[in-house]
C-alpha cells in the first residue's frame, strides 16, 4: 500500500469509473485497474465494485477511503509547510466557515488581514457547521468559524465575537403593530428555517422546547439569504444572526422584533485541528483573528451596498 494507490482508489470513488478516474489523474485505464488490483492484493479485500454502471466502494473501500484521504491530505500540508519555509510568510491556506460566518463575518475579518498581508492567498469555503468540522478533522481546511459550541476534543475552540439570533418579520405583518411580542404570539406564526443540518436551526429548536411550545413549520429553506427574502414577502416570520439582517432592518425592508423573555445569545468560535502544523502565515491569521475579530462592529457588515 503505498500514497499513489491511496490516490488511485479515492478518485476512482469519487469519480465512479475507471475512465473518468484515468482522465482526473493523467494515467490510463489499465494503469488506473492494475493500482487497484494491487492494493486490493496487499490489502486482502475487495475494495470496489460495479452497481448500476458504476463503480462504487464495498465496505472495506469505504472504510479505506475516509483513512486514504486523510493521509492525502497530511501530505498536501506537508508540502505546503515545506513550501512556506521557502517562501516566509507568504503562503496559501483555506479558511471554511458556516453560512453566517462566511456571508457576514469573515469576509471582511479576511480582507482587513489581506489589506496587510498581500502576498497571501486566502480560500474561503462556505458550509454547514457539521461539514466545516469534518473539514477541520480530515484536515482539509486550516482553520474554521462557526456559531454554536464545539465540545470535540480533537479541536481547539476559540470564541472570537458575540452572535445573537433575532426574531424577523416583513414590516406589514400583523404581528408588528402589537404593543408587545411574547413568546406565544411567535408561536402561532408559522417559521421559515434552514434544512436540517444547521446549527442556527438547531438553536432555534431548542429554544422552543425549553419554552414548552410547539414550533410551527411554514417553510424550509437552503439559506439564510432565501429566508430573509421569504420573510420580506410576507410568508412567515423567522430567526437570523443579527449580523445577516443589518442592512434589511435599516433600510425597513425587514423588521426586528423584540420578544419577551426569549434571547439567543451564542459565541461566534474559530476551531483548529489540535494535531495538525500551522504555517507561518497560518499562524499569523490566528493571531490577527484573535485580536481583531472581537472588534469587528456592524458597520463593517454594513459597508455592503444596500439593494434598491
């Protein structure tokens, strides 16, 4: 078993056939089929198979799958520290954030670091939370921002700044010419949230069961950018980061409600591989991210152009 063959067998499974495996990695098919054969020899299972016109992993390929990328991808750090010893701190890394975090508050975390670090190349990957953590495990992102605690051991968890989830509303519903908001009158109406998979949605599940009350689904949505436009037509009221309806709730195009007794308040974290090496420039972004992230202030988020 060797990092070629480890290789060869991860495309071939993402790829889902020997040609299409060939082409990706500039071999050919039979050189594609005699790595597979081998590996499957050293390692005394069967690690593909063809269903539907496809190849697909069996279990073992599965398992071996998820180690083979991995190991690629603690070589590819090893060759970008390698790289970054040559070159100082000019460097190359990839920041992943969930969907809050990557629209409204490292953006501009990134290009406040950029305006004085230029050489430096800075990915930014936009995910769920649990994605940007899996990401952070396989060691595929070099450090991640996401709202909601993180309690995995194998990670260091920083909060960086404050979050909070407020309750939106299109300023002709009914329910913001009320004197006062309570938790029952939120309850009647019907929610727009996020797809199963989000932290924010998550929250907001709980929050209602801790208050003994029965969310109402109206809709469910991809993102926050599609809720916020579901909410300004009127279909529904919903629960966002304050730093994603900033510019809706100051031109009036969506209103913020105030709700008795009910308050989301979450840390914004920064997450990191506790295992794995950081580069000069890596590390220079933790540093910054540290101590500029609990200064960033609306206005910043703001500075985006308001839609006519």
């Amino acid at each position: 078993m060797n990092l070629h063959q480890l290789r060869v067998l991860s495309t071939l499974i993402d790829r889902g056939s020997y040609t299409s495996a060939a082409e990706h990695l500039h071999l050919t098919q039979p050189a594609v089929s005699q790595q597979i054969k081998a590996l499957e020899t050293s390692c005394g299972v069967r690690l593909v198979e063809r269903a539907n016109n496809r190849v697909v992993p069996t279990h073992a390929g599965e398992v071996l799958q998820k180690y083979a990328d991995s190991m690629l991808h603690l070589e590819e750090e090893a060759l970008h520290a390698l790289a970054d010893l040559r070159v100082g701190n000019r460097g190359r890394f990839v920041v992943g954030a969930n969907t809050t975090g990557g629209m409204y508050i490292v953006p501009p975390l990134i290009a406040a670091y950029r305006e004085l670090n230029q050489d430096t190349e800075i990915i930014l990957r936009i995910d769920y939370t649990e994605a940007i953590v899996s990401q952070i495990a396989a060691r595929s992102l070099d450090v991640g921002f996401v709202g909601g605690h993180i309690s995995d051991r194998r990670f260091n968890v920083e909060p960086v700044t404050l979050d909070r989830l407020v309750v939106i509303a299109a300023p002709s519903h009914p329910i913001t010419q009320l004197p006062r908001v309570t938790v029952s009158d939120i309850a009647r109406e019907p929610f727009i949230l996020a797809r199963y998979g989000s932290s924010t949605r998550r929250l907001i599940e709980g929050k209602f069961k801790d208050h003994g009350v029965v969310l109402r689904i109206g809709m469910e949505l991809g993102g926050t950018e599609d809720i916020k436009k579901a909410v300004e037509s009127g279909l529904g009221i919903a629960m966002v980061s304050q730093w994603s309806v900033l510019r809706e709730v100051g031109a009036g195009y969506l209103r913020q409600l105030e709700v008795e007794g009910w308050d989301i308040p979450r840390n914004y974290e920064m997450v990191t591989h506790k295992g794995r090496y950081f580069s000069p420039a890596v590390e220079s972004f933790l540093a910054f991210a540290r101590e500029e992230a609990p200064k960033l202030k609306f206005a910043d988020v703001l500075r985006r152009p308001v839609r006519a």
